[in-house]
C-alpha cells in the first residue's frame, strides 16, 4: 500500500469516527430536554399533555385546576364565554 493510500484511509477511518461519536452526542441532548415551567403542558411520548385537571361540560363550559406548590389557580369559562381565574395559596 502506498503512503499517501495508507494516510487517506486513516484520514476516512478517522472522519467516520467523528462523525459517528458527534451524531451520539446530539441525539442525547435532544432526549434530556424538559419542559420549561411556564408552559401549560407537559410533554409525554412525544405528544402535549395538559398539566391541569380540565373538566368540559356538554354546553362548551370548562372548568380547570393548576396545581403549583401550595398554590392553586382554578381557571373557568362558562358556555356563553365568560372566563375567570382565581389564585388561591394554603
């Protein structure tokens, strides 16, 4: 084998081995990533998952409680479209 063969197959063996551990570490990062706490879901299996307990009526009406510590916001809407939200800390 001639030199210049000898160093362009480590040079390639060496690019491959790079380029494959780079891939390892992206793919891992991406994995770790939470959710930020200001968002109003969670994500799970790839899909958005409301963090609060959202009840919907027949009518269109909701009602939903957030839970966050000791504090409480229950948030309303009523079928003609009134909303309301209240905070409440034990």
């Amino acid at each position: 084998m001639s030199m210049s063969r000898a160093k362009w197959v480590t040079g390639a063996a060496l690019a491959v081995i790079l380029t494959g551990s780079a891939g390892a570490t992206v793919q891992s990062t991406g994995n770790d990533a939470a959710t930020p706490k200001n968002f109003n879901y969670e994500i799970r299996d790839g899909k958005r998952v409301p963090k609060g307990n959202r009840v919907t009526n027949a009518d269109g009406s909701w009602r939903e409680e957030v839970r966050v510590g000791s504090c409480t916001t229950v948030k309303q809407k009523t079928a003609n479209g009134d909303y309301s939200e209240t905070h409440k800390c034990d």
